[in-house]
C-alpha cells in the first residue's frame, strides 16, 4: 500500500513515521523546499522527542520518502492523508479551512481511480462532506472514498500515542474506506487497540467534544486551586484525591497558569463557535475559554505583584513552551505572562530548554540565556512557567545567592514546599499554602 502524506507538521510527520515503521511505503508532502531539503539530509523540522531516530530510520530504509511536489507523491498513492493546519478563523474562532481545501483541490487534479483520501486534521463537523462534494465537483466521474480520521497526539509523546493509543477513531461511509483503514491500522490489532468506526460527522465531534471536556478539566482544578489558597487547602490533595475515582481519573487536574499549545485553545474556539453555528450553544466551554484568558492575566498580575513586592525590576522566566519536552510555544501562558511583564516595565531575563528560537520572534526585549542560573542573576523574582524536567532538582542555594531577592514562584507546583526548607527562598505555588 502506498500513502501520501500531505504535510509534515507535528501531526503529519509523526504518522507518516509511525505509518513508514509499520513497514507502509509513505511519501511526505510539503510545499516549503526547504523544509523537505531538511527532511532529506536527516534534520527532523520539529522537536519531537524520538522521532529523529524513526524517521532516519525509515528513510535510510527507502520506506520513508519527502517531496516538496505533491503531483508525485499522490499520482500512485492508494491512501492520501491531510494533515496540513486548521487555525483559528479571525474574528468568529472557527477553524480556517483555506489550507485544506487548497491541499483536497491539488489531491483532486492529479488522484487516481479508488483512491482513499483522510482527513486528518482536526476540522469542524460537515467539512469531511464539504471536502467529498469539493473534490466530486473538481473531478466528476472519478471514484474516491473520503474518511475522517483524527489525530489524538500530545506533544512530547506524540510517537508513543501513534504506536499505543486508547483508540483509532474512523469515520467513514462506504466499504471501501472502512476496509482500507482496517488495513492501515492492522499492525495496533495485535496490542488489541479499539478501532472505533463510526460516520464522518461523529468523527469529527468526537475530536473537538474530547479536547473540550480536557480543556474543562484543566480550568476546572485551576479555579478550585484559586479556592484552595483562600481556604488554607492544597489543591494537589485535592486532586490526587479526585484523581482516584474511576469516574473522573487523575489527568489533566494539575494546576497551573492556564492551558496553551496547538490544540486545547484552537479546539475549544473553534467548538464554541459550531455550537453557535447550529445553534446549541455550547456554555460550559465558552466560559473555559473566557476563564482560561483570565487565568493567564490573573497569573501575570502575580508575578507582577510579586516583583513590586521584590522592588526588583528583574524577572528570571523558567519556561516559555506550553509544555515540557516539546519546542511548541503556541498561545502558551509563558508568552501572556511574560508580555504583559514587559509591558509593566521589568526586565526578563528567560530560559527554556528547546523554545527560545521559537519564542525569540514573538517576544522582543526579552534576554535570552544559556541556564536558569544565568536567567536568575540579578533577578528579584524567578518564576517556573513550564514543568520541564530540567527545572526539578535545581540548586536552590545556588539560585539564591544568584538572585537580588528571594521570591521563588513555582506555578506549575514541581516542588513540595519541604523541598525548599533552608534555601532561604520565599516559595509561592499555586493552589497551597505559602511557606516562607
């Protein structure tokens, strides 16, 4: 069988790899040369960890092929995916379909006869209909079988959720489509993955409702941390708690300062803004994203407040990913935060293990350094924004005598407040009592 892969972004190059490592022969798409010059001299585009070794390996197998020239990789392919980008539409947050309506219009001039085309990337529900009628416009008489098939992919373990997900959602609507991704994923069959086949529309709801309702849980312990510190709790009791009934299940109830990345943000818009389209309104996940706004304000009005209280004009960043072992630093609480501290006039001295490049364009006047060491000199307030694994045993003394103050605030809760007892720092977390 032989797969085009239509996009090479976090999305699109992790299963084409995970897909080439099943042992298919996958040719990956993209439009920027350069990004598939890259490719083909063994650079991996994006910071996946794991992933540089798997495509290596596939492509110095011949299974794994790029070409920025999508007429030869999807003229003799059986199976095409999409998994080019859906961005939030401004103005209305649903998601903009120009890339994929663009990439379904190229895949239609040049597919052959009884190809499967698969919408990979996260679309409203009505666009895999809207994308069939499309292509059936653009190349009438030819037959084509189109499939819904999101992806369910974290960043930072993106390949472990290709190779040993929960389920594979598919949704299809002929026989033609159901067999090829029962053929596509045979290799999960033996670890017994579900393979949940249901109709086009479900497939699609099914991606926006699941990240929704963990966008939900996220906001959710983060307002009962906001309880926890009037009320003299500690919202990780509280959580592991909760965590422990089946019904509810611990992930996704860790507190911190809002939720960010390529997906919970986009998703939640774009299915408020479904909700409004057909007229159920969707509530409860209008006010996640109103509420999610405001936390990552409110937690900049903290640190804010908190390098006043220093009477320092430094403040050292650990973090600006919206999550560790990624170098994704899309609408992560990191770029709120340290925004709003530049607009208050302080200094931010900042570190992170892999985004700074990315980060580096979007935040001018920030000083960039090579260590949380070096981002704490002189720094009145040192700040933990991403809970990378770098940042879990530093040397707290050493951070000490580093800084002009003494304000440690940890707002992703990495450390218990006994870790800090003789370091001479004033350690605030989120959602627990302070220590001093």
């Amino acid at each position: 069988m032989n797969i085009a892969m239509i996009g090479t972004g976090y999305v699109g190059l992790v299963s084409a790899a995970c897909l080439a490592e099943f042992g298919f022969s996958v040719t990956c798409v993209d439009k920027n040369p350069s990004i598939i010059t890259r490719l083909k001299a063994g650079e991996v585009t994006i910071f996946e960890p794991g992933l540089d070794d798997i495509v290596a390996r596939n492509h110095r197998e011949g299974r794994l092929l790029f070409s920025d020239d999508l007429a030869s990789g999807v003229r003799q392919a059986d199976v095409v995916f999409l998994a080019v980008g859906t961005p939030s539409r401004r103005g209305d947050g649903e998601a903009d379909l120009q890339y994929i309506e663009a990439a379904a219009d190229e895949v239609a001039d040049v597919m052959k006869e009884g190809v499967v085309i698969v919408i990979k990337s996260t679309v409203m529900v009505g666009t895999n209909a809207r994308i069939r009628a499309r292509i059936r416009a653009r190349r009438p008489g030819v037959d084509f079988s189109i499939v819904s098939n999101p992806e369910f992919l974290r960043e930072g373990s993106a390949i472990e959720d290709f190779m040993r997900p929960d389920r594979v959602v598919v949704g299809v609507e002929d026989e033609r489509g159901r067999d090829t991704m029962r053929r596509v994923y045979r290799p999960l069959s033996l670890r017994r993955t579900p393979l949940f086949i249901t109709s086009l529309e479900n497939a699609e709801l099914i991606k926006y409702a699941a990240n929704a309702f963990l966008a939900m849980k996220v906001s959710f312990i983060n307002q009962v941390a906001d309880l926890c510190e009037k009320v003299g709790g500690d919202v990780q009791d509280v959580a592991q708690a909760m965590g422990m009934d089946r019904r509810i299940g611990s992930l996704f109830l860790h507190a911190g300062p809002g939720f960010g990345g390529s997906c919970f943000p986009k998703d939640t818009r774009a299915f408020a803004a479904s909700g409004r389209r057909y007229g159920a309104p969707q509530a409860l996940i209008e006010n996640v994203i109103t509420g999610n706004e405001q936390r990552k304000q409110a937690m900049a009005e903290r640190v804010i407040a908190a390098a006043r209280e220093a009477k320092s004009q430094t403040v050292a960043v650990f973090g600006v990913t919206f999550k560790p072992n990624t170098d994704d630093v899309r609408e992560s609480p990191a770029l709120d935060i340290i925004a709003a501290l530049s607009a208050a006039g302080f200094a931010v001295r900042a570190h992170d293990p892999e985004g700074m490049e990315a980060a580096g364009a979007l935040l001018p006047g920030v000083h960039w350094c090579s260590s949380p060491y070096e981002a704490a000199e002189g720094a009145g307030v040192s700040v933990i924004l991403t809970e990378w694994n770098a940042y879990r045993a530093l040397d707290l003394k050493k951070l000490k005598r580093l800084m002009n103050g003494n304000i440690l605030m940890d707002l992703r809760n990495i450390y218990k407040p006994e870790d800090l007892a003789g370091s001479g720092l004033d350690y605030r977390s989120i959602g627990r009592p302070l220590v001093k």
